[in-house]
C-alpha cells in the first residue's frame, strides 16, 4: 500500500485530470467527464476545455493537511461559475455528519412552510421528552412553553441546540425528513435520526436495558463526565456493575455507532445538496435567504474554516461536532449562486484532540483563499 499522503495526492490529481474535461461542458451538472465523454474528445480530436487551474494546488494543501493532523481528513469543494469545477477527496465512504444534519432538518422545514403545510409563526410545545444535551439554551426552558419554527430554526442553526433541533424533526418527522434528503440527493446519504436517538443508539449498544432510560436520566449520565466516569454513570443507571458493559472506555462506544452508518453521508451527496440550495432549486427565495442568513450568523465557527478564509469572506456554514468527528459545510459567496459560489464539504476524524482538526479546516480555509475560490 502507497503513504497516506501519497495516495491521497495521487487521488485528488487524478479527479483533478476528469475535472478538466467536463468543467466548461456542464457547468450545472457534475464537474467530473465520464469514460465515454473523454474517449469522444479524443476520437474527434477538439481541444479539451481549460483546466480550472486550482485543484492541483488544492488538492497539495489537502494532502498536506491530511498527513499533518493525525486521523483523517476528507473534503469536497465545488466551484461554479469562473474557475468552474470539482475536486472530491472524499473518498466513496461516508463520514459522519454530527450538527451539520441541521442544515437538512431546516431544509425540509422550510420546504413545509412553502408548501403552506407549516407557518414560521407556527408554535409548538417544548416537552419534557424534547430534552437532549448540546449547546445553546432550550435546556434552561421550561416543559410547556411554547417557540415559534422560526425560532427553533435560528435555535438550531445559529447556536446548533440540539433540543430545537429535534423539536423540528418531530415536526416534520423522521421518515418524511429522510424521504426528502432522498428526494433532493438521490443516494450518499445514511438514516438521519433525532440527537435523542443517537445517544439511545451508542449507548443501546452496550446493554438492552438502555431503551428504558428516560432522556432524563440520559442528560445526567452526559454531566457525569466525558470518559470512564460516563460509562460508570450508564452501568449505574441501569443497575448493571460496570464490567457488564463491553466496552473499554467511551471512544469505542462511538467508535462502534459510527459504523452503523446513521447520520452519515458521502460528502459528494452533502455537497449536491449545497448546490441545489445555492441554485435556488430547493427553496422559495425567501426561504434560502433565510435558511443562508442563519448559516452567516452561526457561534460555533470562529476557529474552522472561517479562520483561514480571507477577512469578510461571505460565507453561509455549519458546523458539527462529537467524539473524534467534526465537520464544516459551507458556500462562499452564496449570493452568487451557480455564477460563482464554491461549495465545501470537510470532515475529519480519529484525532486526537479537537484543535488538531481545527487547524486543519484552518488551513483548508487558506488553501481556498489562496486558489481564488474565496474573495
């Protein structure tokens, strides 16, 4: 087997040689030639189209990143408009998603308030059931009181609380979300779930008794603390001694939800569903400016991508987090749609530390300023 990087490298260039010959022909359609596209050049001997100048360096710097940060890095980038074109280091797997399924649930949300099936002003009740750990404030709310969607959404979006989040999800319902995802990207993407469910799922796992816990109890086995001392709390709550949970500390707990393949995607299918909400194809115009001022506004940013992108860079994103997973999807320059947004898909996994992956999208951020793909 090639180094890592080597593969890596070999990979993105290769992508970046298919790239070349499709990017002038189909600036709305997949940026990568197929076979038979690239044997009719050949046979008719026409020049093929400019390459886009970009991916070779790019995909250098990825590469780069990857081998600097200990786990993995994966990225998908999409440009429209000048420099059009494509570069998929991605891999065919799927990488887990953690927050950035939010960006899908307020999608399909707003989908329901185009049709007239739902109202922005429409309220619905916080339930006692509706409680999961995570960022933002719902958990300080009382049961009973009621939020309006469109302040679930800024919620959810903005300050990624999980509990908005899946308030959302019971309004629009979980096997309605995933038919729409299908609906809008085909295939790539795994079951999406409630933030609930994911910890019912990993922690399920270990002992059946789990599936009687309320979410309660689950936020305070959260609070118990972040390794041994979590499953210790688990083994407690459901009466067990700690030795009947099999598993050695918390990472294989998730390590093994994550291959499940629940709240996943190939980042060519999260990237098809960026461009169809940057081409206006999802949603009304009123509703994707909404939805991309929320991504602008997002407090969970600062120390990704954004830190290495160009000072004022317009750029809509999210971004997701959990054990030795994070991510940060995006488009620069959304306003510009299929004329000149850029697309970006990036996840890692199996570091260490959090600032490790950090850095990298910090420097994935650069990369794209210093390739012209952000301004």
């Amino acid at each position: 087997m090639c180094p890592k990087p080597t593969c890596f490298l070999f990979a993105a260039l290769s992508l970046t040689l298919l790239v070349a010959c499709n990017a002038e022909q189909d600036r709305m359609g997949p940026a990568t030639a197929t076979a038979a596209a690239a044997t009719s050049n050949a046979a008719t001997k026409a020049p093929p189209p400019a390459d886009p100048g970009w991916t070779a360096a790019v995909a250098a710097d990825i590469a780069a990143l990857d081998e600097a940060m200990p786990g993995e890095l994966g990225v998908y980038l999409r440009r429209y408009g000048d420099q059009a074109g494509e570069l998929d280091a991605g891999g065919d797997r799927a990488w887990y998603l953690s927050s950035t399924i939010k960006v899908p649930v307020a999608i399909a949300v707003l989908e329901k308030v185009d049709a007239g099936d739902l109202a922005l002003a429409q309220e619905v009740e916080l339930k006692a059931t509706d409680f999961v750990d995570g960022a933002g404030d719902m958990l300080q709310q009382q049961a009973g009181k009621r939020f309006a969607i469109a302040t679930l959404l800024e919620k959810s979006l903005r300050d990624s609380d999980s509990t908005a989040t899946d308030m959302l999800i019971r309004v629009v319902g979980q096997a309605e979300l995933n038919r729409r995802i299908k609906a809008w990207v085909g295939e790539g993407f795994g079951e999406i779930t409630t933030i609930l469910q994911v910890r019912y799922d990993a922690y399920g796992a270990l002992h059946p008794d789990v599936a009687r816990l309320t979410n309660a109890e689950l936020l305070a086995i959260r609070s118990a603390g972040a390794g041994e001392e979590r499953l210790q709390a688990l083994a407690k709550a459901i009466s067990v001694p700690r030795g009947a949970l099999p598993a050695k500390d918390l990472s294989e707990v998730f390590e093994d939800y994550y291959g499940t393949g629940k709240n996943s995607a190939r980042l060519d299918a999260f990237g098809r569903l960026l461009g169809r909400l940057a081409s206006g194809e999802l949603l009304s115009p009123v509703s994707t400016s909404l939805l991309l001022d929320h991504m602008r506004a997002i407090t969970t940013g600062s120390r990704r991508l954004s830190a290495g992108l160009p000072p004022g860079t317009d750029f809509a994103q999210k971004t997701g987090t959990q054990i030795a997973r994070a991510c940060n999807v995006g488009i620069l320059e959304p306003n510009r749609g299929t004329e000149g947004a850029t697309l970006v898909v990036a996840c890692a996994e199996g570091f260490e530390q959090l600032p490790q992956a950090e850095r990298a999208f910090e420097g994935l951020g650069r990369a794209i300023g210093d390739a012209g793909l952000a301004r």
